[in-house]
C-alpha cells in the first residue's frame, strides 16, 4: 500500500498521527533536500518524531524532483514538470523508484513531499508510473 501526502499547512503532530491513524510503516521522504524551514519536517527532527512514533524514515533523494523543474508545478504548467520529472526519474532515479515500489507492495509506506495537493507535486509522477506498472499497487492520498 502505498499513500501520498504533503505536509504543507499541517503541524508535525497532526501529521504523525495522520500517518498512525492510517497504519504507515514506513515514511519515504522524496525531497531532494529533506531540509524545511517548517519546524519538524527536517530530515532529523522529523526521523526523531517518526521514531517515537514507531514509523520508519527513509530519504530518497533520487526521486526528488530536480530544483530546475520545481517551477513547472509551482507556475500550474504541470504537463511540462511531470514530462521532465519523468525524464530523470527513468534516467538515473530508476533502481530507486523499483525498491520503493516494491517496499509498498509489501508494507503501508507513504511518500512525502511539501505539496499537500499531490496534482501539484512530483509525487504524482512517481504513484502513476507505480500504478501502470503495477496495477495491483493500492494508492491513497492523505
């Protein structure tokens, strides 16, 4: 099972307990910087609440979006970002997109990104190409 989510307008702990509430096992953050001026979603701090919380965390900064195609989905021409997010995910990003594919065919992962819309996000990309690929992969959006 795989879920989405964004931890944009959320607080740390409504965040964690969306995770708890819906069984995550594993957090797979896919910035390409796990850094956030956003107190709590840093790469350390947000590896300690998860933790505490019995979640897993594990940073993928292969399948971050590259920072020259963050504006495509930012500027709503999301055709063009997921093209070329697309692009770079099957160009050097694949061997870790197939291991997080197939850790959410066996465990409740969630990939993170900023975006809490996932239309407006990479993580778009990264769940559709899952699905075609793998139509029994479950995914949600939280």
């Amino acid at each position: 099972m795989v879920f989405t989510i964004g931890y944009e307008g959320r607080s740390i702990d409504e965040f964690v307990k969306t995770l708890q509430q819906n069984r995550v096992q594993v957090l797979v953050d896919v910035r390409e910087n796990a850094i956030s001026r956003k107190p709590g979603f840093s790469k350390r701090r947000l590896g300690e609440a998860l933790s505490a919380a019995g979640i897993e965390y594990r940073h993928e900064r292969l399948l971050g979006n590259p920072k020259e195609n963050r504006a495509s989905f930012q500027n709503g021409n999301v055709a063009t970002g997921k093209r070329r997010y697309l692009a770079h995910l099957n160009n050097g990003s694949r061997g870790a997109f197939d291991e997080i594919v197939e850790l959410g065919m066996s465990r409740r992962i969630a990939l993170l990104c900023f975006e809490r819309e996932e239309a407006r996000c990479h993580r778009s990309c990264i769940v559709e190409q899952a699905q075609a690929e793998h139509p029994a992969l479950s995914v949600s959006r939280l």
